[in-house]
C-alpha cells in the first residue's frame, strides 16, 4: 500500500495546482454536450469515449495549461468528477505516487 509523504485535502486543490490527474482517465461519452468529433473515439459497438493522445491524456487537454479546452461542451462525467471530491483526491494520491 503506498502513502503518499503529503496527501492532497479538497482544501489543497484547485485550478492553479490540479495537474488534471483526472485526465488520463478514461471517459465514456453518456450523453450529447456537444463534444466535438475530433475529440471522441468510437468503437466497434458504437461506445464513444474521449479520445487520448499517445502521451495517455485527453485529447481535449492543454498540454500547456493543464486546462480543458472544451469545458463548456466536456462529457457529463467530467461534469460530474468535482474538484477536491473524494474520487479526484483518490486519483490524485495514486497520479503522485505512481
């Protein structure tokens, strides 16, 4: 079991320290907000997933910025994944100590 030296709170994060640990998961496309086509990924079924790059972020992420550059039309489950929410703090401990 690894454990973390600093383990991050929800107090501790926010846009300007995120690093967008959340965006190397994978991110099945539940419903119509408008992602753009050339950010989804289709497979043999019909599923729509976010599409990654080679690097294993999404697509859709500023490598840069480590901002969404389609927040306004990002996925539901990205809507839903909350800043500082039990499951980002989870994702975040596991991205550092990887």
């Amino acid at each position: 079991m690894n454990i973390p030296i600093e383990s991050p709170t929800n107090s501790q994060v926010s846009c300007s320290n995120c690093k967008a640990c959340c965006c190397r998961l994978e991110v099945m496309i539940i419903s119509d907000t408008g992602v753009p086509e050339q950010f989804i990924l289709r497979d043999q079924y019909g599923g729509e997933t976010m599409k990654r790059l080679d690097d294993g972020w999404c697509a859709a992420l500023d490598r840069e910025t480590f901002m969404c550059t389609i927040y306004e039309n990002r996925p539901w489950i990205c809507r839903y994944f909350e800043m500082g929410s039990y499951e980002c703090i989870d994702e975040r401990v596991d991205f550092f100590n990887s």
